[in-house]
C-alpha cells in the first residue's frame, strides 16, 4: 500500500514493552493500558508518501510518538485502537 502523504509502519516488535524474562518464562510487568511507559515507540517503515521527497526509505527504523500504538478506552468503555491504525499491525502516520 502506498499512500501520498503518510507513511505505512509497523511496530518493532510487540505493541506494548511489557513483559520481563524470568527464568526462562514471561513475567508481564504492566497490565494497565493507560500507562505510555511500556508502549513501544520503535517502528519500521513499510511505504513513504509518493508525494514527498524524502530521505526515509523503506525498511528504516524509526522512533514514533507512544499514541501511535496505544489502546485507549472511549466514553462507553470499549477499548479501540488509536487514530493511526490501518490494519493488524499497519499504521499510517
């Protein structure tokens, strides 16, 4: 996919940065989902905008803003993805 304006990324990784190795198993650390110490900024770069000239290609890394990958609560208590999100693990920022 490829977009004039925005780029399309992925997060490196896992959504969330929050689980620890213990002795060989995974300790999740964090389970709050407001908190943006544990969300992952590190993205990888799948398409540029077509309409810019730019010195970003596909396949770099880069540091986002912790919304980008965030999960929020609305009004009525349903958990949503942010504004960025395209599909399973697409952003477009």
């Amino acid at each position: 996919m490829k977009s004039p304006y925005n780029y399309v990324i992925s997060p490196s990784g896992e959504r969330y940065n929050n689980s620890v190795d213990v002795e060989g198993k995974s300790l999740i650390v964090n389970t709050e989902i407001f908190n943006h110490e544990y969300v992952n900024r590190e993205a990888t770069v799948h398409s540029c905008p077509t309409m810019l000239d730019t010195s970003i290609k596909p396949g770099a890394k880069a540091i986002v803003h912790h919304n980008v990958f965030r999960r929020w609560y609305d009004v009525k208590g349903v958990e949503r993805n942010s504004k960025a999100w395209f599909n399973e693990d697409k952003y477009i920022v």
